[in-house]
C-alpha cells in the first residue's frame, strides 16, 4: 500500500460526521436559539427560499423526496424499521450492497480496513432483496448503531418520469468493545409519481464500499476524570453555545460559533503539559495544572491569567528565550503577551494594540526572520465584527481584515511589520488559520495561510525574512472555503505537503454543478470556482521543487463534513501521518436551526 492510501485510511475511520450533520427530527426544545416569532423581517425574507419549488428548482424539491426515500430504505437496512410500502417501485431492483467476500486493505493492532475492489455484476429484484442485503445486515447485526448519516450529492434529471442521485453513507455500529464502520457510495434512480413529492426507488448501484473494524477503542474519553474537581467544570464546559449567549453582555464579546480555542505547555517545568482554555467575554479563561496522577487543578487566578475578555487565539511559547512557555492571547485586534516568572506565574505583561474593529482568530509562532527569537503571525476574518462585511466577490473575496505580522525584536520589543515584510500582498482575506515550515527546501521558514471564501497564501521566504505571496503560481491557492491547514511529508518523498481544511456542502455540489441554473446560468467562467468551494478537503503534494499537484481525489480525503482545522498526526505511531478531521457545527433540538 502506497503511503499516501495509508495516510487517509485513519481520516475515513474517523470523519464520520456526527449525528447533529444529519437532520434534526426530535421535538422543539425551550433552548432553541431562535423562536419562530423572534425571526427578523430581513431573516422572514430569506426564509422564504427555504421551499426550492419558489425558485424554480426541481432539482432540490426530487432531492427532498429522495431523501425521504433514502432514509426509508436505510432505515429499514440498518436501523431494523419496516420498509414503507410506497418506497420501492414495481420493478426495483440492486446490486449486492455487500459483497460477502472482501479484500484485506490495511491491517494494524488498532484497526483493519476492508473493501470490495470491485461490486459483483449480480442484480437482485422483488423478493430477492433481503438477499442482496443479507451481508450487510449481518454487519449491522453485530451490535447497536451508534450513528449514520447519508447525504445526496448529485441530481441528474432523465428523460420522462426518472431522475438519478449520487449519495454517500457512513455507520458506525458499537459492539462493545468492537467498532465497525461502514463506508459506502453509491447512486439511486427514481420514477416520479404523480408529483414531484411522490418518488419511487427504482435501482440502487452500490459502487463502492469499505468496512473498517477496531477490535478495540483507539482513544478512551477521560475528560471526566481528570476535570471533575475543577471549579466550573460543569457550569462552563459541559454545556451548549444556547445555555450561555444569553447570560453574557454582547458588548464584551461573545461568541455565537464558539472558536475560541485552548493551548497546551508546559508552565513551571515540571515535565507535564498543562492546559489553557479561552473563553467568550464575561467568563474568566482557565488554566488546568497538570497534577502527578493524571487529574487537574485549576489555577487561572493564582497565576494571574484569568481575564475576563473574549479570547480566541492563545499560544504558549518561549517569547524571550529564558527557558520558560510564555502565553500569548488575543483580545479583539490586540494581542496580550504575558511573560512567564519561571514557576507558571505570569506577572508581567506587554501588549500589542491596534486600533481595529475585527478580531484576531488565531495566532501563529515562529522565527520568521532567522533572528533567534520567536515572531507573531496574527490571522483575521471579517470587517467590523462577525456580520459585519459581506465576502465580496464571494468566491475570492478580497475585503476581509488584514492579517497582522509583529517582528520580534529582542529585549520584549516588538515591530508591527507586515507591509515591511511583505505580508502586505493580498491581505484582505477571511483568514482562519496560519502554519510556518520550509515549504522550498532552502533553509528558512515560509508561511501558509488558510483563508475562507477564496484563495489561500503561499509566503516564500527570501532568506532575508522577506515574502512574496507565490500560492497562484506555485499551485497551491485552492481557491475554497478554508478554515486551516496542515503539513507534513505525507507521501515521504522528503518534501512537505499541504492539508488544507476546507468545507463540504452536497447542496453546494449538487447545486453549483447545475450549469443551466445556478446562478442563472450567468458566470460560467466562475461556476467551476463555486463547485471547487463545495468539494471540501483539499490535499496538495509537493513536486519536489516546491510547486504543488492536487491529489485529493486520489487520497479519497475531500468529503469531511463542515470540517475545522485538520491535522496531520501519526495516530498509531507507525511513522506515516494520518489525518484527524474535526467536524460539524452549532447543533440544536430544532429542525429549522441552520
């Protein structure tokens, strides 16, 4: 197996996107973030394009019947519910939807994956279904489902009364202490009936499939045992985004979509790594001591770094080279730098303040300018607040806030340098994230941004700590919807590659795709743009010479769900890096909670 197939295999077994990706069907809940009657005038006017029939498309009111069949059929497949009658029409028919043989993929002490190389030809009708599912089900038979989802990514409307989607399912099944999951893809055709609500399964192709089995759980939750004797533990973390917006003053900062972020260092030396969580304005940020037996205590008050603003980028890192982990933490467009004592009190404090609206989301650390001491790369999104600008044009917009860069200049001295070191160009990006590393191969460090509706940066560093933002020309723009990056030597031809974290939407490709509609059919020039934007994860292998190839489809790494800040990490120590991909977004009791 090439090391690049092996690299995603961990990303398959864990992107499974969670339940809250999935359509909310349980009842409306007292803690919906926004009632029916608390909806504006201008939110009551988009709303009404909720229903695809007023526009025009056809396409999304057969991919709201399809869904309905969809789940039908899955639900009688995995979840053991009775199959409506009026799902399957009078002469459907499938392919096998497991084969009962599969080939060994990729075998370790945590995991195995399996997979059918190719589907057989076999095709089952009428009574012969529970045949063709009949492997499958055994799988599904194993233990309780813990969580599945499909989502449709493609209608293709047919001649007459028929239309074709393209879908994809995951499952996860708990056998205790056994995990399975279950990869699928695969395409369904349909008949209408006498309306476009009423469709009809009339073939389904299975045309991929995997299967992934843990003998025993990778990673076990301890969260409760080492946090429980906390103060606030509780109170403050084990608790939704809708318990907590309305009991905080909106003029100190809060945040609606969370992101704010933690930092782990080690603070008084003791050989074990310590904890800080950023919070939103109005509740103090923690710092967790890292105690001999594993657990917590929370010190944020003792060591002088409990403050009370809305947090969201934090670092710890040796600032001033005198062996000790400072913290660095952003409040709005100011950055707060507090020196370490050398016992994990942070007593004194510099900042670095700019008189800015828009909030710094994340900070990076590195010697940028070969000096020996560390700089500061500060990563802004919007204008004038989280709603404050619109992404314009929203494909590559380009009137985000500007990134700052801060120059490190020895004895806690600091230079707010960007346009000097040519951080300048292209700085007006909705940029989430940022990562340092020799991307040439000559010796000094260059920098990646990850920026959101649009093209990504590339910063070559000149040996001088000069940039020049080369991401078009060397291939490596991705023009997307980025929220970070990673990288790594993925393929271990001894260059590094790029993750880059970018957002899935099966609306988006099954939309944008739709040259006669989207958009009027008006801009095809930028419809491949849009579509591009849609596919999600992007990853980027490095030539050699410093120029970059797209080899996501290849790595089967795209489809990450609404994915936040993937990482490269060798999760079963076996010298390949794998690919851990965080996804999801606000989750709540109600179905019209978007």
């Amino acid at each position: 197996m090439s090391p690049l197939r092996k690299a995603t295999l961990a990303f398959l077994c864990l992107a499974a996107a969670p339940a809250q990706l999935c359509a909310q069907e349980s009842n409306p809940n007292p803690t919906l973030l926004q009632e029916d009657h608390a909806v504006s005038e201008g939110v009551a006017e988009n709303l009404q394009f909720v229903d695809p029939a007023k526009e025009g498309w056809r396409s999304e009111v057969l991919h709201n019947s399809a869904k309905q069949g969809l789940r039908n059929f899955l639900g009688w497949l995995a979840h053991g519910k009775e199959l409506p009658a009026n799902t399957l029409a009078e002469n459907f028919h499938c392919s096998v939807l497991r084969p009962a043989e599969l080939e060994t993929l990729f075998v370790d002490e945590a995991m195995e994956v399996f997979h059918a190389a190719s589907m057989p030809p076999e095709r089952y009708a009428g009574a012969e279904l529970q045949q063709a599912a009949a492997s499958l089900k055994q799988v599904f038979a194993k233990g309780s489902l813990r969580d599945d989802f499909f989502k449709i990514i493609t209608v293709e409307l047919q001649t007459g009364r028929q239309f074709r989607t393209h879908f994809l399912y995951h499952a996860a099944i708990d056998a205790n202490p056994e995990l399975y999951q279950i990869n699928m893809e695969g395409e369904a055709l349909w008949t209408v009936g006498d309306s476009d609500e009423e469709v009809f399964l009339e073939e389904l192709t299975i045309q991929h499939f995997e299967e992934l089995h843990t003998p025993l759980p990778t990673f076990a939750d301890i969260t409760t045992s080492v946090f429980a004797n906390t103060n606030r533990w509780r109170s403050e973390m084990l608790v939704g985004v809708e318990q907590l917006m309305s009991r905080h003053d909106r003029l100190i900062g809060r945040s609606y979509i969370g992101s704010q972020g933690i930092a782990i260092g080690d603070i008084d030396g003791d050989g074990l790594d310590d904890i800080y969580v950023a919070q939103q304005g109005g509740m103090a940020n923690r710092l967790y001591h890292h105690l001999p037996d594993g657990s917590v205590e929370e010190i944020s008050a003792l060591a002088q770094v409990d403050f009370l603003d809305n947090t969201r980028g934090i670092l710890f890192v040796d600032l001033d080279n005198d062996g000790d982990q400072d913290l660095v933490l952003t409040v709005r467009a100011n950055i707060i730098l507090a020196y370490n004592n050398g016992r994990g009190i942070f007593t004194e404090r510099k900042i670095l303040a700019n008189n800015d609206l828009a909030d710094i989301y994340s900070i990076t650390a590195a010697d940028a300018d070969g000096d020996g001491d560390l700089d500061l790369y500060a990563c802004r999104y919007v204008t004038g607040g989280l709603i404050g600008g619109v992404p314009t044009p929203y494909h590559d917009a380009n009137n985000g806030a500007t990134n700052f860069y801060w120059r490190n200049d020895g004895d806690r001295n600091w230079t707010e340098a960007a346009e000097e070191a040519g951080f300048g160009s292209n700085n007006h990006k909705f940029s989430l994230g940022a990562c340092w590393e020799d991307i040439d191969a000559d010796g000094d460090l260059d920098l990646y941004v990850a920026n959101d509706f649009g093209r990504n940066n590339l910063f070559i560093n000149d040996g001088s700590g000069h940039f020049r933002d080369e991401a078009i020309e060397r291939g490596a723009d991705d023009i997307g919807a980025a929220m970070g990056a990673s990288i790594a030597d993925v393929d271990l031809d001894g260059d590094m590659d790029i993750l880059v974290t970018n957002m899935f939407s099966s609306a988006g490709r099954r939309i944008a795709s739709q040259d006669d509609m989207f958009m009027g059919g008006k801009a095809q020039e930028v419809h491949k743009d849009y579509l591009r934007h849609a596919r999600g994860n992007s990853l980027l292998l490095n030539r050699g010479d410093g120029t970059f190839e797209d080899a996501t489809e290849e790595a089967g790494i795209a489809v990450g769900g609404w994915a936040w800040g993937a990482q490269f990490v060798d999760i079963n120590n076996d010298g390949f890096d794998d690919i851990y991909s965080p996804n999801g977004f606000l989750t709540n009791a109600g179905t019209k909670d978007l």
